[in-house]
C-alpha cells in the first residue's frame, strides 16, 4: 500500500454504486483533498464483484464485500453466500474487509424478514472469522440485536458505521474494541453531534457514504470524498483539537481496524 502523511480517511463510501458510473472524478476529487484511502463498500454479489475490480484499478481504494441487509429484503432470488468465500480467497490483496452487512430495523417489517436477516448477518460475521476480515455493519433500529450477536463471532475488527443509536452504548463499544465513523451529518443533525461528542476519539472514523445525499451546507451538491474535510474541521471543534491531531488520531484508527501495512 502507498504511504500517505496526515492525510483524511473516508472509511465507507459505495463506489460500486450506479451514481458513481465516473469513478474517475471522484479519485481525482480524493486525490485533490487529501482523502488517501477509501474503504468502498458493497450491497452484493455483483457490486463486489464492481468494487474488487475498482481496487485492483485504483491503489487509494480498499475493497469491503458483503450483502447490505437492504438487498435481503428486496432479493427475489436465492442467495448463494458460498460465492464470497471463493472470491475473498481469490482477491485477498485486495479485499481487506466484510461489507457493508447487518441489520436494520425499518426493512425487517415481519419475523421471516428478520430472521432471514439474522441468517445473513451471522453468515458474514462467520466468513469475517474465518478469514481473519473486520466487518462494516449497518445497524439502524437494530443495535440491541447486533450487540447480542457480535459476541458469538471473532472478526479481526468491528465497525459500527453511521452510528446514531444511544450514547450510553458508547462505552461498551470502547470496551469491546469497536469503532464507530461519522460523516457529513456532523455538521446538521443534533443526534450524530452529540455522538460526535460523546465518543472517545479512539474509536472514531470518518466517512461520507457516497452517494448519499446531505443537508445543511452539503444539500443538492453530488457528495464527494472531499466532504471529509468538513467533517475532520467539524470534528476538530467538537473535541477541542486542532485537525492535525484529529486527522492523525483517524490515520490511526483506521490503520489499526484495516491494517494497511499488511
């Protein structure tokens, strides 16, 4: 991996998305902010398949495969899981992680949904383990649950993304070793700033989640890896440091839940 000074982290975004269909201008937007990795996420097979390839590509993306839980809501076909076991042990250069997976509340409307929700969770979480991968959860509506399966599984490391769930869980995720990241939000909504505040800079990492759309000073603009830049600023007041320290506290933060040195 190519060594950067200082530089931001955008710790999840989608660049297998359709939104992205020029991945181009959003490396080159990267590249001119300071962003020097982007850990890419994935919402299934084929969009693994699309941010695999985009690593071998590009050396500043990072490869996380997995199913989001919103596409096992809305698969009208069987999933076959064995498929990731073969690709991870094919392109282990380039995927570093299990992702973005999880559960979530607001789609899993009936118990079959939940527990199909459930399965495919514990799936990865198994797979992260046997693989020695962290995992990049998604966990609205679903943290008590999430909190009761983890424990039963060992991956390398574990992210809560885009957390916004209790603060008093803050604690516990430091005791256990998990990270949480922050994005643009920071800079509008009372909730994420609060956990923003609340958080230990320890456990913290930035991201955008691009494509998602912002509000507050982000509203109608396409989002951008550069945003990070006004999350890591908005973070530096929140804690009272200056944002050298902040953007080396989330270097190492990031370096010690992806490893880059492997």
């Amino acid at each position: 991996m190519m060594g950067y000074d200082l530089s931001y982290i955008d710790a999840h975004i989608h660049l297998a998305d359709p939104a992205y269909d020029q991945v181009a201008p959003v490396l080159d937007d990267a590249a001119a902010s300071g962003v020097a990795y982007l850990l890419s996420n994935s919402m299934d097979y084929e969009s693994s398949l699309r941010t695999v390839e985009l690593s071998m590509r590009f050396d500043r993306v990072i490869a996380a495969v997995g199913i989001h839980p919103w596409t096992v809501m809305n698969s009208n076909v069987e999933l076959d899981l064995s498929k990731f076991d073969s690709l991870i042990n094919e392109n282990q250069k380039h995927i570093r992680a299990i992702g973005e997976i999880g559960l979530d509340g607001h789609y899993a409307s009936d118990d079959e949904k939940k527990r199909r929700q459930k399965e495919i969770f514990q799936h990865f979480l198994s797979l992260a383990e046997r693989q020695s991968l962290p995992v990049v959860i998604h966990s609205r509506l679903a943290i008590n649950e999430i909190l009761e399966i983890l424990p039963s599984f060992k991956p390398a490391k574990v992210l809560l993304h885009w957390y916004s769930g209790p603060s008093e869980n803050l604690h516990l995720f430091k005791d256990r070793g998990y990270f949480i990241s922050v994005g643009p939000s920071i800079l509008y909504s009372k909730r994420i700033a609060e956990v923003a505040r609340e958080a230990d800079v320890s456990i913290m990492l930035t991201e955008t989640d691009g494509p998602v759309s912002y509000y507050g000073p982000f509203k109608n603009r396409p989002t951008r890896p550069s945003f990070i830049v006004d999350v890591v600023k908005k973070l530096s007041e929140t804690k009272h440091a200056t944002v050298e320290d902040i953007k080396e506290i989330v270097w190492r933060n990031f370096n010690s839940f992806i490893s880059l040195e492997r």
